[in-house]
C-alpha cells in the first residue's frame, strides 16, 4: 500500500509538472500562428481503393491538424469510427501503434516484456476478438514472449510490435459492423494504412533518426526512418511510386519476482514431516534414503511440530471438487518463489512500397507491397527455489523439505516461511525468434458511367514465427538449509533469503543426477516455427440508384492457412564437467539487481548461467549425439495444421435523405457467409505418429444496420445494429490429447468447437460544438451468446476415452513394471478442455471530448485537451466447478464475473499545445484490474488477476525550419510495474516486474 501511495503522488506532480512545462514553453513561443493551409501536406489524399478522399479530411501536418482530419473523418463515418492520423511525414503521434491506439475511446493495452505496448482490447473484449486489416486485407502478426507471459503468439491476436509506426499514415477503429466489412471480429475492425504516393502534391523526401534511453537497460539504442515518393503526369495516365523503411534497435530490461505458481502445500507429496509424525511423510524408501529419521540421504527431519502442523491443518475442498480435502490442501506457497531478470534485444525492420496508376479520371489502379522482420533475443535469468514444486519421484522436491517456521495473513496468504531441505537454482534461459511478415495487395476501381462502379482486391498476407534456439541450463545446490521468503514488508516483492551465498558460483553445481534422484544441474531445448497465411479475393459492386440511393453487392472468398511445428530436447539425468573445469568457468554475475523494485533484502547480484562459456565445454546445441540429450525429439513433434475456407456474400444499400428537418444517411444490409475448418494433429499413439483430422462446417447470416440522423447545431445521433462473430482460436481447435505426468493432468483439444457469436447495439450522440471540437456519449450493448473457455474437471483417466497408450509415451508401466506410470488409469487427473459456454451480455458507456481551447486568448487558443472515459460491465456465465461431488448427480456449476481481458473502467487524459513552431503534449492513459484467467477454484484459485495501470507520457517538437525537425518523448514516467495476483479473496503475488522509464530524442529533415 506504501508503494501505491507514492506512485499515486508521483502520478500527480509529474502531470502538474508537464503542464506548468506546457505553459512555460507556450508562453516562450512568439511566432505568428500560421493557417493549416500553409502546414498542408497533401491534397490528394487516396482510400483504400484509391478513390479520391474529400477535401476536408486531407492529411496536414501537425498534431492539432492530424485531430482535425481524423475529427472529419469520424464526422462523416456511417457507423461508430474513430481515427487516427499522422502528424507529419512518418510521424505517428506515438513511437507504437499500439501506444497510438490506447487513446482511443475504448481501447486499452495488453503490454509485452519491457513494458512495450503489444496488443489491445477494445470495448473490454481480447485480441482474439479485434480484426486488424493493413491495406484492406487481414494481417497476421505473431511473435515471442516469456513463459508467464503466454509464451510465443499462436492465436489470432495482433501483435502491434512487430511494425515500426512510421511505417502508416492512418488507423481506424470501427467497432459497428457492416455488411460490406469482414467478419470475425467481436470488439472491432482496425484498418492500418500505409503511405501512396498519391497521398503527397510532388516529389517528396524525408528521412529521421532518433536515439532512445531507458532507466533499467541504461542503453542508447538508435533508431531510423526514410520515405521517398514522387509522382508523374504522363500520355498514360497519373504514375505515382513510393519507397519507406524504418529500422531500429532496442533493448528492454524487466526486473521483479515471480512465483510461476501457487501450489497448496499437499501438492506433490507434502512437506518432509517432522520425526515421530503419523502419517509420516514421505513413507520409507531405502533408494531415496528416507526413513523414521531422514526424508532423504543427508535430509534429516528438521520440522517444527507446531509450524508443521499449523500448515498441514489448513485444507480446503476446491470449490466443492474434492469431498475429503488433504491436509495442507489450504496452504498454498508459491511454486518457484525466484527474482528474475528479463533482457531482450529487439531489432526491428520495414519496408513499404507502393504503385499507383490512374490511366483515365474514374480509374485506379494500386499495388501495395509490405515486408517487416521483428528479431528478438532474450536472456531470462532466475534465481529461486525449485523443490516447492517437484515430488519426490521427480527429483527429490518438496518431501524433502523441512517447514522451520511459517506466517499466514487474516486471508489465508503463506505470507512467511522458513525451511530447510530446500533446493536453490539459478537458471538461465535464452530464446531467439524472429517474426517476418510479407504482404502483397492489388486493387482496383473503375466507374462505369455515371452510376456504376466496380472494385476489385486480390492480396495475400504471410507471417512466419521462427524460433530456432530456446535454450535452458540450470545449476542446482541442493538440500540448503535455512531457506525463507518473507512477504510481511512487501507483499509484491518478497525478501528471498536464500540460505547460501548465491553470488558464489561454487554453491552450485551442474553434473550427473545422483542414483537416488538428486538433481545437480539439467538443460532443455525447443525448437518451433508457426506460420500463418491469409489469401483474400473481393469484387465490389455498387450502383447510384438515386442521388439519395446506392445498391452494394459483393462476393469474397478467404483462405486462412496456421501451421506449427515444434520439437524439443533436453538432458536426461545431466551433464558431468570436464576434469579440471570449474563452476567458475561457465558461469557469469547478474550485478545492479532490484534498482526501482522497493523490496528489502533483494540480492543486487547472483552467479548465472553464461551460455556461450557453457557451450564452448558441451555444446548443447549441436543437435548431435556426441552430446546426450542435445538431438531433437523428432519422433514426436507437434503438428498441427489448420485450414478456414471462408465464402462471403453481401447486399446493402447506402441511403441519404432529409425528412423532417433532419438529415438521415446510413447503411442496411446482410452478409452471409460459410466456414469450413479442417483441423489436423499428428498424435503419437502406441510408439506411431498418427493424424488426426477434424472438419467443421458452419454458416451465418449476420444483418448489419448503420443509422445517422444529423440534427441542428451540428449535433450526430448515431445507431447500430447487427450479428457478428469471432473465430475459435488456432490452438483451441487442435484435435489432440496430452498427459503431463508431473501435474498429473490432462490437456484436450476441441475442433469441434462453435464461433463465439453476439448481437451488436450501440447508441451514440454526438456534438460538434465548435471549429474541430466534439463531445460526444454512447451506449453499447453485446449480447453474447456463447463464449469459449477452458474448463478443469477431476475425473478418472479410464472415464474420458483416450488410449492408455498415451499413458506410456515416456517407457514407463501401467500394467505393474517398473517404472510405473505417475499416471495409472485409474488415477484421477485434472482434465483441461476447451467448451462453448453460455457467454452473458456486456454493456458500456463511452465518453469522448475533444476540445481545443478556441476561447483563449493569444496564445491560449493553441492549447487543447483529449479526454475520454469507457465503463464496461459483463455477466459472462463461466463453468467453474463441472461437478458436486455432495451431489448424485453430474452437473455443471457456474460462476458470474466480467469477460476475460476486460477493464471495467479505462480512461485517457490528453494536454496538448500546437503551434506552426512547438509542439507539446503530456498524456496519462488508465486501465483498471482485469481477470487474465478463469481457474474455476480446481487447484483452490479462482481467478488470476491483472492489476490495474495508469502509464503517464509526454512529447516536444520544435520546427527548426520549416524543413528540420527536433523531438523529444518521454515515455512511462512513473515506471509502472506489471502485477499479476492469483485468487480474488488471497490476491497472491504471481508476477512483478517493472521496466523503467523510456526518454527519446530525435530529428526529421524533409524536402
């Protein structure tokens, strides 16, 4: 709370200390204030399909001219729009696109490691629920990310760090549907654009350069841009041709703790009880070395009786799942409690180009090429306790461990323990991935006469996610005494006090695993490469039946094609040093740890695993057999391969008429559509790889109504209505089974699984007040009528259908050899699966101001202020508990809570001061808790949940001259950290970590 207190203070002064900055730099501004025409960029501006835009929305340079022509644009939108404009040439108004999109009413950000901004939610609703189109067709974009953080990107999100900004010069968020507008999208439709050079009057040259700093990598990294258009009049026609890249670098620094999980104490066998306790644990097993005395060789029991039993007296039913809870069942400590440190090397690269041609006035032709390659290493370092989550069978985990002390808050959270028997590891893991995206897109417009007019599109977009290396290597001390973590001070960063000196390289060691079981250092490989691609033909009719009457029709056919392949190696049993080769020699420090984490007692340094020193003693990553355990696991890869042919079909009109006194235009229209999808998993069953394949057919009519009555004093009364759909993710539709014998659970996979489809309100007013002002409030309402979700259910393995082979997969015995299977069948598992539930309704209201303040005087009238607030609320109807055991029969329980990824409450605030010379602006951008996942109190958790952020920004812009640009951003002024708490009434620490504040200081010259 202490630290809440003091970010919520910092919040304050920084936002009154850019403002007073605002003001003092406004004042210090004396140039005459210069029209938009003199700052105009184009007067040509194409759309998607090259038509001519109208004149009030071109692009002008500035910040307050790129309001203005985004303002005009959702002014006359048919549906709910909103826009987004370059400031300048390759300037968009933030460093990300998707720091760009949070000031949009609605829209929040999901943040990637290093704090960057990488996917959003609009309207509460996912990633997986936002369409993103670039040049009018559907791009794909995946990439890497930390294990806590979801791994690598293998669904339909978008990720917005993959692209440099400066690559487009416009976004739209269209969050009504329409007929016209493809489908699959539940929260909204995001059109990016990237630049033509019918965009621009002439020829047109601009290049920057920017430099960047961040407070925790203490690293400058560069960064670069360039564009080249021009344009020709010829006996042709109009030619037009235009070139930009952008380039940069960056390195990203996370800090904090995590617990990878939170385990009751009763999971994997207990804790080592105390001598002359009944039950003792674990039982006697000469191998191991347990006996009356001993919970293993060298292992004495050395827990406190009362501390013991003070833990293994909590217990707790899991929501009603287990009828006879196990002692320790209550207690739940975290699973690997380690600090870690995350640092990502991220080089980022894109290239656009683009052809137009007008032969004859009434005819485009377009031709848009795109390639972006997203190259990415990171180097993951921790340092914590193992044993807490391992058995005994495993390697010696927690049955060994000895509970010395232990604290518990008035909530039930293990805020203290002491122990001895524990296993201490430093682990470093490296993961190389690069994400490369291609696209090409032709369109086309032709008017035929004076009613008529075709479009055609053809395009194609390919996204490839390669992950050759992910290398992990772990050096183990085991059996330390004296080990604690301690939450009483800070409950986000806990005091770890590790019971050896961890800065020593010689308290570890990596070597053979001992014949009773005892693990001294291990290493693990992946390799994975995924892929996605996306063909879209679309023909487009329309004819003017009337001034106030147009007739739409059109047909599309898309295919959607997602592969993965992923195999993985590691060592079995370990790797033995060579004579005379040292801890020393293949390890590194980890120096300057815990600046900015506010915790007591974190370690500032610790021995870590140096790779490139370890792979030069055993290469690990030969992929060869003179190193065992490096070759790839090729017998058994994960396959998958995933096909959507998608048929579409629309009609619809396009009205405008004046009745009443009031001016009526929208649009009314149906689309149809078929879906075919066609899953397939290779499935190693009985020692052979079989496939398996799925086909899954569906067709929907989705009506869309689009209605604008335009009353005087310029005020927009808005209404939509319709049917709309999102897609079940990739991973969600593999047709697979997998048994993890350590968790003893069961993972299914679903391509059987429906659409999550929804009716569609939304009522907006909206008041244009004055010149490029606008207040605006609407209502929406999603009738959600069935959502997906992964459900976890107790059940006897022999009771779900699968082949007990796939108990055997890893040579052990279900039939009474040795080793037998932790998993027999008739052991209970937890089941995981993906269902289509009920869904539930989501309601919101949305605020939207934007006022520049023309009724200041002088200087005053340069200023202005963005602000806009959304308030979601959603009953979706989660299966929490599939069965009562108190109950004969076998039924579903449910629990209500908000959709998953949903904000309640989110809000931007904006300053800004614009004139033809300086430019400045401070913004604070909000989020409030959101659940990141649905438990469904299984493992005695019922939701994981996201805490809430508030991310505090500012940028300057000075014109040197007309044609020299200087810059200056800031960005997370506060250093908000990222928090994730496990259970709503313990509200556990899961995850903390934070990345610093970000400062970059640039220059653009164009002529």
């Amino acid at each position: 709370m202490h630290i809440h207190r003091k970010n919520s203070g910092t919040r304050l002064t920084v936002l009154a200390l850019a403002a007073a900055a605002l003001a003092s730099s406004a004042a210090a501004q004396q140039a005459p204030a210069a029209s938009t025409a003199n700052t105009a960029n184009t007067a040509n501006a194409t759309g998607a399909t090259g038509a001519t835009e109208p004149a009030n929305v071109v692009t002008v340079t500035g910040f307050r001219a790129s309001l203005d022509s985004a303002l005009n644009a959702k002014k006359n939108s048919d549906g709910i729009l909103d826009v987004i404009k370059a400031e300048d040439i390759a300037k968009f108004p933030d460093a990300n696109l998707a720091e760009s999109l949070q000031r949009v009413p609605g829209v929040s950000l999901a943040r990637g490691e290093g704090g960057e901004g990488r996917q959003i939610t609009v309207r509460g609703l996912n990633a997986g629920f936002t369409r993103v189109r670039i040049n009018g067709i559907e791009g794909m974009s995946m990439t890497g990310a930390s294990d806590i953080n979801g791994n690598s990107n293998r669904g339909r999100g978008f990720d917005f760090s993959v692209f440099a900004s400066e690559l487009f010069n416009s976004l739209e968020v269209r969050k009504t549907s329409e007929a016209a507008i493809e489908e699959g999208s539940l929260g909204a439709t995001v059109d990016l654009r990237t630049g033509r050079p019918f965009d621009f009057m002439g020829r047109t040259i601009s290049f920057g350069v920017q430099e960047s700093w961040n407070s925790v990598s203490r690293k400058t990294q560069p960064r670069f841009t360039g564009l080249l258009s021009d344009r020709w009049d010829t006996r042709f026609g109009k030619f037009g041709a235009l070139v930009s890249a952008a380039h940069s670098k960056r390195r990203a620094v996370e800090e904090g703790y995590e617990a990878v999980d939170l385990y009751p104490a009763s999971y994997d066998g207990g804790f080592c009880s105390p001598a002359g306790t009944a039950p003792q644990v674990p039982g006697n097993d000469a191998v191991k070395g347990v006996d009356a005395a001993n919970c293993g060789f060298g292992v004495p029991r050395t827990s406190n009786p009362a501390e013991y039993a003070e833990v293994m007296g909590r217990t707790d039913n899991f929501g009603g799942t287990v009828a006879a809870p196990l002692a320790g069942s209550g207690a739940f400590a975290p699973r690997i409690p380690r600090y870690r440190r995350s640092q990502t090397d991220y080089e980022r690269t894109g290239i656009t180009s683009s052809f137009q041609w007008r032969p004859a006035p009434g005819t485009d032709i377009n031709l848009d090429l795109m390639y972006g390659k997203f190259s990415n290493t990171r180097y993951d370092n921790y340092i914590g306790a193992i044993s807490f989550g391992r058995s005994l069978a495993a390697a010696n985990g927690k049955p060994q461990t000895s509970i010395l002390e232990a604290e518990f808050d008035d909530k039930g959270s293990w805020t203290y323990g002491r122990f001895n028997g524990v296993d201490v590891r430093t682990e470093g893991l490296m993961d190389v991935y690069e994400t490369k995206f291609r696209q090409n897109v032709l369109s086309a417009s032709h008017r035929i006469g004076d009613t008529l007019k075709v479009d055609f599109l053809h395009g194609m977009s390919n996204t490839n996610l390669d992950n050759p290396m992910r290398a992990t290597v772990m050096f183990d001390a085991p059996n330390v005494n004296g080990f604690s973590f301690d939450f009483r001070q800070n409950r986000n960063v806990p005091t770890l006090d590790y019971g050896i000196d961890v800065a020593d390289p010689n308290s570890f060691t990596f070597a053979r695993t001992e014949p009773n079981g005892t693990w001294h250092g291990q290493f693990f490989g992946r390799y994975l490469q995924s892929d996605n691609k996306l063909k879209t033909t679309a023909v487009n009719l329309a004819w003017d039946a009337s001034e106030r009457l147009t007739l739409r029709t059109g047909l599309s056919a898309r295919k959607n094609a997602y592969g993965l392949y992923e195999v993985g190696n590691g060592s079995d049993g370990g790797l033995a040093l060579p004579a005379g080769v040292g801890m020393n020699d293949i390890s590194r420090q980890i120096a300057g740890f815990g600046r900015g984490l506010g915790g007591t007692g974190v370690p500032s340094s610790w021995a870590a695993v140096d790779l490139d020193k370890l792979l030069a003693v055993h290469n690990i990553e030969c992929h060869c057999a003179e190193v065992p355990g490096s070759l790839f696991n090729t017998a058994t890869p994960g396959v998958t391969r995933i096909t959507e042919d998608i048929d579409a079909a629309y009609g619809m009109v396009d009205f405008n008429y004046d009745l009443w006194g009031i001016g009526w235009r929208g649009n009314a229209g149906v689309r149809g559509v078929d879906t075919k999808s066609t899953s397939m998993t290779l499935q190693t069953i009985g020692g052979k790889l079989q496939p398996i394949t799925v086909v899954k057919k569906y067709r929907d009519w989705l009506p869309a109504l689009n209605l604008t009555a335009q009353l005087p004093k310029d005020v927009f009364l808005r209404f939509s209505a319709g049917k709309t759909l999102a897609r079940p993710e990739y991973g969600d539709l593999r047709p697979t089974a997998s048994v993890n014998h350590q968790f003893q659970t069961v993972s299914v996979g679903n391509a059987q699984l429906d659409p999550i489809r929804a009716r569609t309100y939304d009522l907006q007013a909206e008041w244009y007040y004055d010149r490029n002002a606008m207040i605006s409030l609407g209502f929406f309402r999603k009738e959600i009528k069935s959502f997906i979700q992964n459900v976890q259910q107790r059940e006897v393995y022999s009771a779900l259908g699968l082949p007990n082979e796939l108990l055997t997969e890893g040579g052990c015995s279900i039939t009474g050899g040795l080793p037998a299977c932790v998993v027999q069948p008739d052991s209970t598992v937890v089941v995981n699966r993906k269902f289509n539930t009920p869904g539930g309704p989501l309601n919101g209201l949305e605020f939207n101001l934007q006022a520049p303040f023309n009724f200041l005087p002088g200087i005053g009238k340069n200023f202005g202020l963005l602000a806009n607030y959304t308030r979601v609320k959603s009953k979706i109807n989660y299966i929490v508990r599939p069965d009562n055991p108190a109950t004969a029969g076998n039924e579903f329980i449910g629990d209500t809570a908000d959709f998953i990824g949903l904000s309640p409450r989110a809000h931007n605030i904006t300053l800004y001061y614009d004139d033809p010379k300086f430019s400045a602006r401070v913004s604070a951008a909000h989020r409030s808790s959101y659940i990141q996942a649905v438990l469904g109190d299984i493992n005695g958790h019922d939701y994981t949940r996201v805490n809430g952020m508030t991310n505090i920004d500012f940028s300057l812009s000075y014109n040197v001259t007309p044609n020299l640009r200087l810059s200056f951003e800031g960005q997370n002024l506060t250093d908000e950290a990222l928090r994730y708490g496990r259970d709503s009434v313990r509200n556990d620490t899961l995850l903390y970590v934070h990345s610093g504040r970000s400062f970059v200081l640039g220059a653009n010259y164009k002529f």
